[in-house]
C-alpha cells in the first residue's frame, strides 16, 4: 500500500482526490515514531560509547 501512494500522488486528479486518505495518518505516524528513534538510537550510542560530545 505505502509503495502505490508515491505513483498516484503524481497523477493529475490527486489535486482534488486522495485514493488513500485512511492511510495516510498511520504513514505520518509511522514516520514521526521512526524518527524519533533514530534519534534515540543516535543518542544511546553517543552515551555508551562515552562520546558525549555527539550529545551537543
């Protein structure tokens, strides 16, 4: 599903019509919590590696 959003968000009628509107939150969700893990992960490997100067 999230693979088919990209080609019909180029169509021309995806202006005016969203043939996947229920999926959309839980893609922005998905994205947001993905996002802050990485960020999480980034983090606890700068404080277990004691590179604390990543942290800034």
């Amino acid at each position: 599903m999230e693979n088919n959003i990209p080609g019909t968000d180029t169509r021309l009628e995806s202006r005016w019509k969203d043939d996947y509107p229920q999926y959309r939150p839980n893609i922005a969700i998905y994205d947001l919590i993905d996002a802050e893990n990485v960020r999480a992960r980034e983090i606890a490997g700068a404080v277990d590696s004691n590179n604390l100067e990543l942290l800034n």
